[in-house]
C-alpha cells in the first residue's frame, strides 16, 4: 500500500512543484508500530501501560513492565509521518543526540522497507531483536523515516523490568534519543528508560566478613561465661 502511496506522490510533486508553501501547522501521525518481548512480535504485548499515550498522533509515553529470570529483550518501532498530506512521507530524515546509548540500549533509524529498491531493514532488525546502531536515512538523504530503540537486559530471581518509551516534539533535556525531522520545521524525539526493581539484595563480601566476625565474637564470650 505504502509503495502505491509513494509513486501518487511522486506525480503529485511532479505536478505541483517540490517548491510549494509549506503548511501552516505541522501534522503528525503513527503510520505503524510494533514491540519485540523476547521474540514474541506484537501491537500489544502484555505488561504494556498505553494511558499516556495518543495512537493517532504517535506521541506520549508507553511503558512496559515484565521480563523473566535471565537475559531480556524489548525493541520498540515506530513509523511516524510529518505533514504527509502536505509534503509527503520520503521528504524526512534522522538524526542521533549527541552522546552513545546506555549500557545495554540499541537504536536504529532507516526507511521502514517499503522502497522498492534497497529496502530499509529495521523493521527486519526489530523482528530479530537486533538493532544495528545505524542511522540509514541522514541529512543530505531524505526518505520515509521510521525509528526504533531496544534494550537487552538481565534479570535475578524476583527482579522486575521497567522500560518507558517517551516520543514527543519537545526535545529531551539529557540523555540518548533518536530525531525525526521534516524540512518544513516538524521534529519527533524519541528516547527510552529502564529500570530494574525487587529481588533479594546480596550481601557485600565486607558485610560477609563483619558479620561472620561478630558471631566468632559472641561464640568465645559463651565460652568463657561457661568456663567461669
């Protein structure tokens, strides 16, 4: 459908000319989206707090809580469009903040692989759960844009995950995040969080060593009470 959509306005621009005014707002939309839990590829998958955020515009907070005992992976995709209706979907590009992902977290921005020559392969990378840290449609190369952040983590015994995916057209203050801009001036950040909470705390070898201390301690005192 996208491939149909991108040759209609292709003429379109043809005809009107590339050089057209640019809308007065900017539109913003969610096209498509997708999350990986540990293989399993869904629109919803469980343990997926949706309240603050708006699926028509795409924007808003999505946090998932879950994961199992081991080693975790969660990869979110979004494919935004800005001002389709104006300008169309392939006039976009990416961008990185400045800085390297946290420990554990994977990006990707790249066409989302309805071109019809040298398709994009993030939305394969997602299905696999393997982002590669590239941004495939920078300046100077615009295109259908899509984003996608992914983190890969492990879990003891009782521990629980917390991973927020903030999307937004205000910029993040600190912190790694992916950008989506339109020439005309629209922009959408893209920045994620984890936390790790529960399980049962595991004593420092320090801690160890004092308190096996104190019992050697308390056991030679019960002694001598009972050799006086």
């Amino acid at each position: 459908m996208k491939k149909i959509i991108f040759c209609l306005s292709l003429l379109f621009l043809i005809g009107a000319g590339i050089g057209a005014s640019p809308a007065a707002a900017t539109t913003i939309g969610l096209f498509d989206y997708a999350f990986n839990m540990n293989g399993v590829i869904s629109t919803a998958p469980p343990g997926l707090n949706t309240s603050g955020f708006d699926f028509a515009t795409g924007l808003g907070t999505l946090t998932w809580t879950g994961g199992v005992t081991g080693s975790n992976t969660f990869v979110a995709f979004f494919d935004h469009e800005i001002d389709e209706a104006t300008n169309t979907f392939f006039n976009e590009y990416g961008a990185v903040s400045p800085g390297g992902p946290a420990a554990g977290q994977s990006w990707e921005i790249d066409e989302p692989g309805f071109r019809p020559v040298n398709p994009g392969d993030i939305y394969a990378n997602v299905l696999g759960g393997t982002l590669d840290n590239s941004n495939g449609v920078p300046f100077g190369s615009p295109d259908d844009v899509s984003m996608a952040l992914g983190w890969t983590f492990g879990l003891n015994a009782g521990e629980t995950a917390s991973i927020s995916f903030y999307l937004s057209t205000i910029a993040p203050l600190s912190g790694f995040y992916l950008e989506q801009l339109d020439p005309d001036g629209g922009v959408i950040y893209l920045s994620s969080g984890l936390d790790v909470t529960g399980g049962t705390p595991v004593p420092l070898p320090g801690a160890i060593y004092l308190m096996g201390s104190g019992l050697a301690l308390l056991m030679g005192f019960g002694r001598k009470r009972l050799q006086k």
